[in-house]
C-alpha cells in the first residue's frame, strides 16, 4: 500500500473516529436536555393536580376518595393515571380512557413514597413515565402515575442521527478527496528524490544532483541535501579511486618500457641466463598488458576515454593486426588469415585493433605449442564479421556467459600453470569497446578443440561513407559494475 494511501487512509478513518464521538455526544446530550424538560413537566403537573386535588378516605371502608381535575390539565401526549394503595386503577385521563392497565406497572411496585422516573415502551410508543405517591393529610392514600409521549425527542434525535449520518459520510469523502491531494503535494518532492535517484543510477551518472524547488529546512528539503552531500562525497571518492588507478597505470608504463629495453640489450649482448631472460619478459609482458587495461577501465569508468571515431577500412586494419600476431605468435603457434572480404566501418581504428590484438593475445595464450590461430573477415551485408579462430584449450560451456565479466578467469590453476595467467580484464574491456562501435561479441568453443570469437561491427550507411574523411571525437563513459568478489 502506497504511502499516500496510507495518510489518506489514516486522515479519514480519525475523522471518521471524531465524528462518531461527536456525534454519540450530541445523542447524549439531547436525551439528556430533551429527557430533563419532560421531567420537569411532568413533576410541574403532577404538583399542579396534587394541589387542585380533592381526596379523602372513606371513613366506614377506607376506600379512597378523591377528585383529580385531571380535565383541567389534560393535553394531547399526557397520561394520567391514579390508583389506590394496593394499586389497583382508579382513574383515567380522558387521553388514555380505554387502558386498563398501569403505565409502568413496574414504577408502581418501585415507587413507596419517592417519585419514580421511568422509561415506558406502551404499544410501539416510547414513554416517560413518572410514578408519584399521593399524600393527604400526611397520609398516604394513593399513586399517581403522569405519563409523557417521547416522541418529539424521538423525533429530534432521529433528525440529528440523519444529519450526522449523512453531514459524516459527505465530510468523510471531501476530507478523503482533501487529504490524498494535500499528501499527493507534500511527497511530491519525494517523487522528485526519487526519479533523480533512479536517473543516476541509470545514467551512472553520480555528479548528478537532486534540484529541490521547495524549502531547504523542512524534512523533504534536510534530506534532499543529505542526499546530496552522499552523492558530492561518493563522487569525490569515486573519482580520487579513479585518478588514483589511472595514475599508477601511467607510473607503471615507464619503469617497464625500461626494464623491456634492459631485457633487449642483455639478449643482444648476449649476457644472463636465456630461461630466465625469458621469465623476466613474460612477466613484463602481462604486467604491461595489466597495465594498459588498468588504464583503458579507469578511463573509461570515468567518462573520459578518448575515441575518433572515423572510416575504417576493417580489411587493411586486419592485415595490420595479421603482421604483429605473427610476431606476438612467435614460434608457439601458426597464425594464418582466412577469409578475406572488404568492410568499411565507422570506429576508432586504434580501439578496434585493441580488441583484435586482444583477442589474439588470448588466443595464443590459451593455444598449445604448434597449434593454429586464423583471423577471418567477411562483409554479410549490414554487418562486418570478423572472426578469430584457435585450436587451443577451449572454454568450458559453463564459464562461457562469465568471461567478459569484469576480473573473471578460467580454471586459475590450468592459466598459472601454463604461466598464461592474465587479470580477466581483457575480454570485459573488448567487449565494451564493441558495445561502444555499436556492436556485438560471441564466442563457440569446444573444450581441448579450440573456439571462436566472432565480433560483430555494423557496415557505415551510404549516408557515412558520403561524408568523407570525418574524424568525429568522443568521450566514451563505461557503465559502472560490480566486480565480482572473486578475481
Ligand atoms: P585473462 O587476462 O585471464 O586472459 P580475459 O578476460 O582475457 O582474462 O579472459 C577471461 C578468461 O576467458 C580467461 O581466464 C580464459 O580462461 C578464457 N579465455 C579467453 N580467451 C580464451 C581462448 N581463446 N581460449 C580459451 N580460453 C579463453
């Protein structure tokens, strides 16, 4: 259940609670005030007919003797009655002629020499009844019952029972209409909170910040600049990790340029020991490698790696990759160009033959000695195809959706055996520089036959290849991720 709803719900059910008890307390206070008035009349005339009274007791046979001029005082909705001590009816109001019984029998059993107020419910009709003795001389001769219809205050409180009923549930709706309105413009500006939160993590996006029209020292506003203070520190956090990362990737480049050099001239004038030599090389390599990688992520996570985005010709480019993978191949494995078609496409050449080197570097690494790494390219139309096929370990059908994920790697203990250990950064960063030229990756392997990475990289519209030699500049931002815990 919505918040809103929730208020408006809340709102309206204490306004319902208000009004019931408003509404008993009104019901009680008029039966209480309709209820005093009849009393008091009833007590008025019952003084009134006990002093125009004549009454006496018969002196041979005690039977009582009276006269009640209840003519004088009779009105429409007043009963009258009188009994004798043993409470048998002696007399009738002419309102009630006919009765033949007591009012409130039970107020005449009640009443000794008090006067007795009750309520009387006498074929359908609602009475106040007032059961009184009779005293003459001192002496107790008798019982008059004086009876009022209720039916004015009857009346009345049904008037007020269908004001209230109705006054209520009017009330009950406008104040919901009311009150879902007013909370609907008091969390507006929590929806506002909330879709920029929403848009930052969906533009990754976290210098964004959430612009609040309203007061700055009410809750919504005290949590808008929390809010916002979170994000200035994230960011700042972000970043200095960023720059930081990007930094030592830099660092880095120079001393191992330095010590690559420094292996070079050792080999050329013949000094240290080959196997070693040759460890020392490898290991500059993939920490070149790391390096390099290192430096594309933290660029690109911050928005600011460079692209120029150009005609390429995805045939030359791949010749030109062809020539240094034989280098990078060495004698460990053959590398040999298949197909060949002509592609034209619009991307960044440098980037593209990044991600062809690395496929390549994979490649052979993951290819045992005298085994065979084809590079192909064919033009299917819309899309150029270019495909890097080796006869090497394969990759498990299981680890294949986890590759490009960022630091995942294969059976560690098989690449540090082989001394092929990489960072398992390289696939993720291909595949979000293909991501970025529009494209896609996929890959077919087959454990100890070898795999296929296939990239996918749309052919340039007539519109593009009109434009001539364009160099269109970009700053290419990479989604941020979570990297999985284990690297
Ligand atoms: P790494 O730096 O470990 O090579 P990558 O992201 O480039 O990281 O590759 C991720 C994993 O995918 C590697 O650990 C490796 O096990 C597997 N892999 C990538 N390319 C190949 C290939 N051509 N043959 C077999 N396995 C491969």
């Amino acid at each position: 259940m919505s918040l809103r709803l929730r208020l408006t719900l809340w709102n309206t059910l204490l306004l319902a609670f208000i009004l019931s008890l408003f509404g008993v307390l009104v019901w009680g206070v008029l039966e209480f005030t309709l209820t005093r008035q009849i009393d008091e009349t009833l007590d008025r005339t019952v003084d009134q007919l006990v002093k125009t009274s004549d009454a006496s007791l018969n002196p041979q046979n005690s039977e009582l003797l009276v006269e009640l001029p209840f003519d004088a005082i009779e009105s429409p909705g007043l009963y009258m009655q009188l009994f004798n001590l043993d409470g048998a009816l002696i007399g009738n109001s002419m309102t009630i002629a006919n009765l033949d019984r007591p009012l409130d029998p039970t107020g005449l059993r009640l009443s000794g020499l008090e006067r007795e107020f009750r309520y009387v419910t006498l074929l359908g009709n609602r009475l106040r009844v007032l059961t009184t003795p009779v005293v003459v001389n001192s002496a107790h001769i008798g019982y008059l019952q004086v009876a009022s219809s209720l039916k004015m205050v009857d009346a009345a409180q049904n008037a007020v029972l269908i004001l209230m009923l109705g006054g209520g549930a009017l009330a009950i709706i406008v104040s919901m209409a009311i009150s879902s309105l007013t909370v609907k413009r008091a969390l507006r500006p929590l929806e506002t909170v909330t879709q920029t939160a929403l848009q930052i993590t969906r533009a990754d996006d976290l210098s964004m910040r959430i612009d609040h029209q309203g007061n700055y020292s009410d809750e919504i506003g005290r949590l808008v600049t929390s809010f916002n203070d979170v994000l200035g520190r994230l960011e700042r956090l972000f970043y200095s990790q960023k720059r930081f990362l990007t930094d030592i990737s830099h660092e880095l480049r120079t001393p191992l340029t330095a010590i690559r050099g420094n292996v070079d001239l050792l080999r050329r004038i013949g000094e240290g020991d080959p196997e070693s030599l040759d460890a020392i090389q490898s290991e500059t390599e993939r920490l070149t490698r790391l390096a390099g990688d290192l430096l594309t992520l933290a660029e690109a996570e911050t928005g600011s790696l460079p692209m120029a985005f150009q005609k390429v010709e995805l045939d030359t480019l791949l010749l030109a990759v062809y020539r240094d993978a034989r280098i990078l191949a060495g004698t460990k494995v053959t590398v040999k160009l298949g197909e060949e078609d002509q592609a034209l496409v619009w991307g960044d050449p440098d980037r593209i033959k990044q991600v062809l080197i690395n496929l390549i570097s994979n490649a052979i690494k993951y290819t045992p000695h005298g085994g065979t790494v084809t590079l192909g390219l064919k033009n299917m139309n819309d899309w150029g195809r270019v495909t890097v096929t080796d006869t090497g370990d394969g990759i498990p059908i299981e680890e294949i959706p986890h590759i490009f994920d960022r630091f995942y790697r294969v059976d560690k203990s098989r690449t540090r055996r082989s001394r092929a250990g990489g960072s398992g950064l390289g696939l993720s960063i291909v595949k979000w520089l293909v991501e970025a030229h529009d494209g896609r990756i996929d890959v077919t392997s087959q454990p100890n036959t070898g795999s296929t990475f296939t990239v996918w990289l749309p052919i340039m519209s007539a519109e593009q290849t009109h434009q001539g030699n364009v160099v269109e500049k970009r700053s290419i931002r990479l989604p941020l991720e979570p990297t999985p815990a284990e690297a």
